[in-house]
C-alpha cells in the first residue's frame, strides 16, 4: 500500500474549469510529482469529451503530473495500465471491495463507476515527456443527478463519509512508488495484472458497435491498447478504443 514518506506538491483551487486543461496550461512551471486539485470543475471532461458529473466538495477532481521517460511511445499504454492498477490496489484497501478496471481505464465495483482516468501525454524528441493523469473519483456524492448510466461513490458502496484529501494522498503515494518501482522489462507482467483485474474478464457479455449488437468474451488486451474479443462462433475481433461498449443495465 502507499508509502507515508512521499512527499507530495500539491496546489489546490477551489474552483478551475478543468484540472487537466490548468495543468496543461501552466505544464512548463512544474515537474514529476506535482498534483493540482480542485473542488469543483466547471467544464470538467471524461473520455471523448464526456461530462464529468461531481457535486462541489464531495468527490476528488485531480490532476497529477508525469513524467514518464522510461515508457517508449509505442508502448504508452503501460502508464494507462500503472496507473489503473495503482488506483484499484488503493481502493480495494479501503473499500474492502472487488475493485475492477473496465477497459482501458474506468474503475468499477460490480455494474457500477466509481472512477475516471483521463491521460494526456506530451511527446518531445520521440520521447514521453510529461503525462496529465486527470482522475475523477466519486467519494462522499450520494445523489448523482446526469444521464450517467451507472455512476457509484465510495460512501454509497462503505455506508461512511471519507476524506477526499486522505485519499488523493493514498492514491498519488501508490501512483508515484509504483511508477518508481517500475521497469521496463516488468512489461508482461504488468499486462498479466491489468487482465486479472479486468471487468467482465470472464465469460461471454454483450458488446456494443455503431452498427452490430454481439456476445463475446475478452480474449486479451494488446501492449499497445485495443481489446480483443471473441465471439461465440469462435471469431476473432480487435476494437481500439471507442470503437466498441459494454452494454450495461440502466441504474
């Protein structure tokens, strides 16, 4: 779990549009480590621009700052995958929960999100300079109010209110010591990890695409990021992202 003896270099604001697009803006006064929160976001984004539905004050909005020279470009998915697993190990903790990762990066527990990871790389000299790892974290909402299908928070699923402050520490302490720990060569079974944690890594489970509505299992997760899937029929099909949905049951 997190080491106490990381420091972190925080700023917080009370209000910003977004953590991301702050950091993103003032990316050249700050270096690996540095963790801007806010309590409110006013154009606050998920994936493919989605809105990121967050009461004022009751949930973590944070953005933390990489800077990941050790992972090749082609190899980029390997921060997504860190980072996630970093996430799920904090929160199994003090959730006593089945925490999982659905693919590429939203953090569940059972049908429902808990979490979403929103990473930015800046590429300088063929090379990963700086990462935003942009996370949204439901802690103490308990009426979630947008068209969301499935939104979850911690105090919903413990019954108890937490503090968000506490937890952000948690979460960027085990981020930043297991980026640390990391090396390149733990590539495969850092994969091996990701998978075992995967939602819906077992069994066949509807999936949705533009145009087709199909049954299949996840057959593996390429290093560089697209799922894989089969279908019940034995056919193989690869998605990268967007391309294809989990089809949920309305909350």
């Amino acid at each position: 779990m997190a080491i106490s003896n990381y420091q972190i270099n925080l700023l917080h604001l009370s209000e910003v549009d977004s953590t991301n697009a702050w950091l993103r803006s003032n990316l050249s006064n700050y270096t690996h480590g540095f963790v801007v929160s806010t309590d409110y976001q006013t154009t606050g984004k998920g994936q493919a621009s989605n809105v990121w539905e967050s009461e004022r004050g009751s949930n973590l909005l944070f953005s933390l700052l990489l800077e990941p020279t050790k992972i090749p470009i082609k190899e980029q998915f390997i921060l997504s995958q860190l980072v996630s697993i970093s996430i799920v190990n904090v929160l199994r903790n003090l959730l006593n929960k089945e925490v999982r990762i659905k693919w590429p990066n939203d953090i569940y527990v059972d049908n429902k999100k808990l979490c979403g990871i929103l990473i930015e790389n800046t590429i300088i000299d063929s090379q990963m300079a700086k990462a935003i790892i942009g996370i949204g974290l439901n802690v103490n909402q308990q009426i979630f109010t947008s068209d969301a299908p499935n939104p979850v928070s911690m105090h919903q699923l413990c019954g108890n209110s937490l503090s968000p402050a506490l937890v952000l520490k948690d979460i960027v302490t085990e981020i930043l010591k297991d980026y640390d720990a990391f090396i390149i060569e733990q590539s495969k079974s850092l994969q091996e990890t990701y998978f075992s944690l995967l939602y819906r890594n077992k069994g066949y489970h509807l999936f949705q695409t533009q145009n087709l509505l199909f049954e299949a299992e996840i057959d593996s997760i390429l290093p560089t990021g697209p799922i894989r899937l089969r279908t019940k029929k034995g056919e193989y099909k690869l998605f990268a992202f967007k391309e294809v949905q989990f089809v949920l049951a309305p909350r």
